[in-house]
C-alpha cells in the first residue's frame, strides 16, 4: 500500500499540536483525519476503520482510555495499532495500556521523527 492509502485517526485536543502534525504526517505522504474530543472520535471510528490510531488521553468528555475501550468493543480483532501521545509519564498509564494493547506511547512533546518512526513501525514499513 502506499502510504497516503493509509487511514490515520488522530485524536487530539490541543488545536496547535494537531495542526503541526497534520503537516508533518503530509510531508511523510500519510492522510489523517482530526478528532478534537472522544465523542469526535467515536463518531469517526463508528464512520471508517482506521489503519492506526494516535490517541491522547487527556480529551474533553470523553477520555482517551475510554476512547480505546470503544475501538476494542468495536473492533474486537484489534487489528489496529493504537500509538498514544501524552504528557503524562506515569509508568502505571504504560501498565493500563500494555493490558489495552497499545502498541507505542510518545511522550509529548516528541520529536517529529519519532512520530513518523512509530507510524511507520506500527503499518510495517520500517
């Protein structure tokens, strides 16, 4: 697949980090949509399955851990690598999503590189 042929969800609501990811996943090739809040991002899996998603967990409404529990009642394959990107450190979020199977955390603010590495990773094109 090319790379643009790959459907990213991202979920974030800080309006300014969105946007300057959009750009740098538009310079690596890849299309992604924006879910500013949980109840966005819902709506948005409900709508289309996404080849990854890039999931903060601090949202409005609805959080991000119950964002993820969503996609693993909607999609209970789970076929679809989740990359967590957070502010928060705090080891025992990393044991939460080791049991939720997130597949990557990137601790913000992350460099872009290590963003496109993890995306890249996560489809299998590294």
């Amino acid at each position: 697949m090319e790379r643009s042929e790959f459907y990213i969800l991202m979920v974030e609501d800080d309006q300014e980090l969105a946007n300057f990811n959009q750009i740098v996943l538009r310079r690596a090739g890849f299309t992604a949509q924006h879910a500013a809040d949980g109840e966005q991002a819902v709506a948005m899996l409900d709508a289309r399955r996404p080849d990854i998603v890039l999931l903060d967990l601090n949202l409005p409404g609805l959080s991000g851990w119950y964002v993820l529990e969503y996609m693993n009642q909607r999609y209970p394959d789970r076929q679809i690598p989740v990359i967590v990107t957070t502010a928060q450190s705090d080891p025992a979020n990393r044991v939460v999503g080791k049991i939720q199977a997130v597949y990557r955390y990137l601790i913000k603010p992350f460099d872009r590189r290590e963003l496109i590495a993890a995306i890249e990773s996560a489809l299998g094109l590294s």
